[in-house]
C-alpha cells in the first residue's frame, strides 16, 4: 500500500473526537464526535423543506440541533433521565431547554469543523441547500 492509503487505513474517522468548552457560562467541556457522510445526509435531508424559486427551503435551527444531539458524546442529550428531569419530551427540546442559541450553534460549528468543514457553519448550510 501507498503512504496515503495507509494513513486512511489506520485513521478511520470512527476515532475522531474532541473536548471544548463552548461558553463562558459554562464552567465545562463538551465532549464531541466528527459526523459521518450518511448522518450529514440525514440531517440535511430532515431539514430540507419546500422547493422555492431561488432554492430549496432550509432549516438551519433544525440542522444544528440533529448535529448537536447525534454527535455530542457528553452531555448525553439522549440520556432519558434527564429528558425528564427537565419535563420535556425529546432530546431537542431539552437541548433547547439547557443551552441558549448562541451556545448551540458553537457546539454545532465545532463539530462540523470536527467532520471536516474547514469553513464556517454557513457555508455548510450553503452546501446543504443545494
């Protein structure tokens, strides 16, 4: 095998995480993984809407919450307790429940740098739309 080829080979990005804190507010780190190609079809496709002249509707609040909760390894915004806890029903409305929007899109921007999109968030939501 090429060098290349052997570095991809021992490098799955399966390995690929990261801890950060996220904000000022909270005196954390968030630990987070790197999105694969299929979960970021899937929340593109989740996240598309109606077809417009000048494009395809998008989501983009919808869009950071599904990469938010499918890749943040701790918190588990899954965690079922913990849903309760906060007296909501999914692990969206308890992530909108326990971080302010600005918070949520750096957690958001942080992982999609993670799986690789050195631009920033808009772009990527660019990318989705079309």
């Amino acid at each position: 095998m090429n060098k290349l080829l052997d570095f991809l080979t021992e490098n799955p990005i399966e390995g690929i995480k990261e801890k950060k804190r996220i904000s000022k507010r909270i005196p954390f780190e968030f630990e987070y993984k790197a999105m694969s190609s299929d979960e970021h079809k899937e929340y593109q496709n989740k996240c598309k809407g109606k077809v417009k002249k000048d494009g395809v509707e998008f989501d983009a609040t919808k869009f950071n919450l599904l990469v938010v909760v499918g890749n943040t390894l701790e918190p588990n915004f899954s965690d079922a307790e913990a849903i309760k806890s906060m007296g909501v029903a999914t692990p969206t409305e308890f992530v909108k429940k326990t971080l302010l929007s600005g918070e949520i899109n750096e957690l958001a921007e942080n992982i999609i740098r993670l799986s690789g999109f050195e631009a920033d968030i808009n772009d990527a939501i660019e990318e989705a739309k079309n």
